[in-house]
C-alpha cells in the first residue's frame, strides 16, 4: 500500500505582513509564500511550533483573476520582492488590509474609515538597495534565506 501523499491543499484567506498567505490547516495557521487570497493550492507544510505550519512549493489549483506574470526574473527567488504576482491595484488594496489588520491585533486601533495609500509608479521606485556579498557573489538575500542571490538589475 502506497504512502499518503505529504501534500495538501487549502484555500488561501488572507495576505499578511511580509507578503505571506495566511490558509488554515486543522485549525493551524498555515503560512505559505506567493501565492493569493481566494486560491487553492497544494502544498508541503512544515511544523514551526504547536500552532504555525509554513506551507512550501506551492502548487496553484485555483488561481486568483488578479494573479498575473510577474515581470522579474528573479521573483520568488531573490527574496527583494513579494507582490509581483498580483496586479498593482490589488498589491495597494492588499497592503491597507495588512496595515488595519494590523494597528487593530498589534495596537488595538479600529479604524473603518478609507486608507489612502501613497503610491507612485510600480515599477523602478526603490531608490535605495542593500546588497549583501558572500565568496564573490553580490546579491539580495536568497529567498527565505541568509544566502546572496546573484542579480544584475532590479526592475523596482
């Protein structure tokens, strides 16, 4: 008799900080890397502690209308981006989610009313980088990771 396939899959709820999934699993947290609210994925999970999974290599079964193409290379890999799945409106509306969620479970401040997020071009608007250097290798950190990723040019 075969072993149960270590894969399962969930239906993505929400973006958290970091740009994070957040999924339920058995009534545990699941976080799990570039991937969408409202999808349904298959996924390898991890135990961090008694009440957080991280899901990896997430297989798409569902995906969200506003999931596109990322335009870089180096997404999902590199570490620098988190967002570039999904369409711009969305990343913005995404974030002002992140930060209510956020002033309200951290500080303890409701706040209903509208969240206008400060935002100009999605693209080459980062004006400042940190590279980091290891045996001749110049890079952002490797996703998930303390290791450089070599690049040569970053599209924000």
């Amino acid at each position: 008799m075969p072993l149960p396939s270590p894969r399962v899959e969930v239906e993505m709820e929400k973006l958290v900080y970091g740009g994070e999934g957040l999924a339920r699993l058995d009534g545990q947290v699941v976080l799990i890397p570039f991937v969408l609210p409202g999808e349904r994925v298959a996924i390898t999970t991890n135990r961090v502690n008694s009440g957080l999974l991280r899901g990896s290599d997430p297989a798409i079964l569902h995906s969200s209308p506003q999931r596109i193409a990322p335009r870089c290379e180096y997404f999902a890999k590199c570490g620098g981006c988190h967002y570039q799945h999904a369409e711009y409106a969305f990343q913005l509306e995404q974030k002002c989610a992140i930060l209510r969620e956020t002033l309200h479970r951290i500080g303890g401040i409701s706040h209903d009313g509208e969240i206008v997020p400060v935002s100009g071009d999605p693209w080459y608007y980062r004006n400042r980088i940190q590279l980091h250097f290891r045996d001749g290798i110049a890079g952002f950190h490797r996703a998930a990771s303390h290791d450089p990723y070599p690049i040569d040019h970053c599209e924000i």
